[in-house]
C-alpha cells in the first residue's frame, strides 16, 4: 500500500471513529453529579472540600501540561490517547476506594494526568487526520460537535440511570463509569497514528531540543494577540463551569432535593447540552464575534438569578422551576462553548504547533480554574451556596465586560486582516503557495 493509500485510510478511520469515540470518551459517565454526592453521602467530605479537590486537580493540570507534551512526543498521538484513557481506568479504580481526603488527592492526581494527555492528544489527532481545505475549520467543529452530541444524549441517560442506582447502592454508578473506561481503551486502540515520525529514544524526547520546542511554541502563542484573546475567555468560562458543577448540585442539596430528582434535573441539562452542541455552526454564523460574549453572560447571570431563587425557595416552593431554567440556560451555554471554543483555538494551526497551542491553552485554563476554585471553596466554606452563587455569578460578570473590550479588535477578523506571525503556522497559506 503506497503513503497516500496509507494517508486516505488514516483519515478515513479516524474521522469516522472520532465521533463515536468521543461520544464515550469526552468525559465520565454515570459520574458527574454523583460525584458530588458520592464524596458528601458516601465518603462524608465536606462540600466546600469537594470544590477544593477540583482545585487541587486543575493545580495538578497545571504542573503536567510540559510531562503531558514530552508523553505525546515520545509515545505520539494515538498510543498517548490509549494511555491516558489507561490512567483513567486507575483513576476510577482509586476514586471508589479512596478512604480519606489524601487518597482522593492522589485519584486527582491520575485523573489530571489523563485530562492533560487526551486534552493535547485527542483534538491535535483529529486536526492531523482531516485534510488541509478551506473547510476544515467546518469540519473539525462538525465532526467534534457531532461526537459532543452524542456525548451529551448518552450522558443525560447515564445520569438517569446513575441517580437510580444511588439511591439502590452508591457504588453501583461509580463501578459503570469504570466499565465504559474499559470500552473507551479498547476502542481508542483504532485510531491509525496520523503523524509518521522517525523513531527516537526518550532521552532524545526529554532532550533540550525537546525542550527548546516546547518553550519556543509557548513564547509563539502567547507573542499572539489573538491566541492570548481567545486564552483569557477559555480560562474564564472553565472556571465558572466547573465552579457551577458543584454549586448547583450543593445548592439541590441544600434545598433538600433527592438524589434521584438531582439525577433526573442533570440529565436534562445535559439534553440541553447535547442540542447546543448540535447548534453551534448556526449559532457561530449568527453571532460571529459576539458568540463568546453572549455565551459568557448566558452562564453568569442563570448563576446569579439560581442564587437568589434558592434564597426564597424555601418558602416558595415553584421557585425551584426557576432555578431549573437558570440551570438549563448554563448548561446550553457549556453545551456551546466546548464545541465552538476548540474551533477557534484549531484555527490557523499545523502539526508542528497545534499540540502546543492545546497545551498552553490548558495550562492556563487550569491555572485559572485552580485560583477560582480554591477561592469558591473558601466562599463556600463561609456562606450558604445560594449566597457564594450570586457572588460567583456577579464576579464573572464582571470579568467578562472586561474580556469583551479586550477581544474586540484581537479575535473575529477576516483571515487577511492578521498578521503574517499570526498565520505563521496556517496550513491553507501554506497549501495557497504550494
């Protein structure tokens, strides 16, 4: 079989895969939301810990974004895909087992290790694999958004079924999530490696060529207007939203909602997610420049609105169907974000920075996230979370006026209205002067 015979089965296979890998393998199923009552109900940890345990993760996801980068380097796309979804197996492993607040440290520490490997690998394998056009922009957002969907319509059943069996055995959801692990490694051991590299030792890896690279991609992307523009609302949005997945699950639990009804409230959300992530090409061309603004202010105002709901709903009991809607509108906004914010950030990259550019966005998202968190932790551990919610949903607000002035006039132009250095890397320059 000749190399473009080879090329065309590579991208064939793993644009075909992408998708119903990713519709598994974004994320945890029959996790989420039960995590939170997992460790308060069955573990007994505080909630205001439960927040700082996030932390303690996106501080671990910092620390492993350049061992994350020399991991793939040396093992390369595929085998770091197959190996972080390994970690994850152990992290669920630890995760169920862990008696005290160290233990749980150490599962973060494995699970931050796989989110830095898959968060690098995964959306740099499918850039790699889709040929260089004018439409890939379109096709990368398709295909990730199609996988997303998915996603999100098999996450809301999982949380059904999770809440269901909560309430039978806490460890029943847990051990599921750790089963579909199982499948996501074997299924990632289909994908066809899309870069073709010469063989080379790890000490060459560990190098200070290797080095060199990483430094000289980090000091490209944050010399760029425009990567530096579309960092700041990334670090921004995953803060709020990984703040809000617990505070919204703590604040059902402080209006005393059960667990099977927290199930059923967090499955729908994710329904909402999964038809936002449908919508994101209609969304993107109606509001272009504006979608990350609109995003921002659609997840900080439903967090302050929730906020003042849980106040009063004590006393008035419908207005936990207001909460739901602030939950709902959140959600559409996350659903939205994911999939249009690694569209932008794929734009105007090649395989020689895209893995770069996924790195320092993460390393920065995590850096955020941890100040945020640990922050948000130490709000919850002094008020009531309707309280820290209104707090939290302001502050953003706030710091997202801010960020809208100054991407204004850094993201959102036409391809020629940037700079050379902004294009360096572009593969349709590229294949233009070709």
């Amino acid at each position: 079989m000749g190399y473009k015979d080879e090329t065309q089965k590579m991208r064939k296979r793993n644009m075909k895969l992408f998708s119903s890998y990713k519709s598994i393998a974004w994320d945890y199923l029959f996790y989420y939301t039960i995590d939170f009552l997992f460790l308060t109900q069955i573990k007994h940890i505080s909630a205001a810990d439960v927040v700082l345990l996030s932390s303690i993760g996106s501080i671990f996801g910092i620390l492993l974004q350049i061992p994350a980068n020399i991991i793939i380097e040396f093992l390369g796309r595929k085998n770091s895909i197959i190996f972080g979804n390994i970690i994850n197996c152990l992290y669920m492993l630890v995760f169920m087992l862990s008696g005290n607040f160290w233990n749980l440290i150490i599962a973060k520490f494995l699970a931050s290790l796989a989110g830095a490997i898959k968060g690098i690998a995964e959306p740099s394998l499918l850039n790699e694999s889709i040929p260089p056009s004018r439409y890939k922009s379109s096709i990368f957002a398709k295909i990730n958004a199609k996988g997303a969907a998915r996603y999100y319509l098999i996450g809301a059943i999982s949380k059904i079924i999770a809440g269901f069996l909560f309430e039978i055995n806490g460890y029943l959801p847990i051990i599921l999530s750790l089963a579909v692990l199982v499948i996501v490694t074997f299924m990632s051991m289909f994908y066809i490696e899309p870069i073709k590299k010469k063989k080379s030792n790890f000490n060459e890896i560990v190098g200070k060529k290797q080095l060199k690279d990483i430094e000289y991609g980090f000091k490209y992307i944050l010399k760029s207007e425009r990567l530096k523009a579309l960092i700041l609302p990334a670090c921004l949005l995953t803060s709020l939203f990984s703040i809000l997945m617990n505070y919204q699950t703590s604040l059902l639990k402080d209006i005393q909602v059960s667990s099977f009804w927290i199930g059923m409230i967090s499955a729908i959300q994710t329904f909402i997610s999964s038809y936002a992530s449908k919508k994101q090409e209609g969304f993107h061309n109606a509001f272009r420049n504006k979608s990350i603004m609109i995003i921002a202010l659609m997840a900080s105002i439903s967090a302050i609105v929730a906020g003042i709901m849980g106040i009063k709903v004590q006393t008035f009991r419908m207005l936990l169907i207001i909460i739901i809607i602030c939950y709902m509108i959140a959600k559409f906004a996350h659903g939205m974000y994911y999939t249009i914010m690694d569209r932008y950030f794929r734009n105007f990259t090649n395989n020689k920075i895209d893995t770069k550019v996924f790195a320092v966005k993460n390393l920065f998202t995590n850096l955020t996230s941890a100040i945020m968190g640990i922050m948000a932790s130490f709000l919850l551990s002094k008020t009531k979370t309707a309280y820290a919610m209104i707090i939290v949903g302001g502050t953003f607000t706030i710091l997202f006026i801010l960020m809208e002035k100054y991407m204004k006039k850094r993201v959102g132009l036409k391809p020629e209205e940037y700079s050379k250095e902004e294009r360096k890397y572009d593969e349709l320059k590229e294949q233009d002067a070709n």
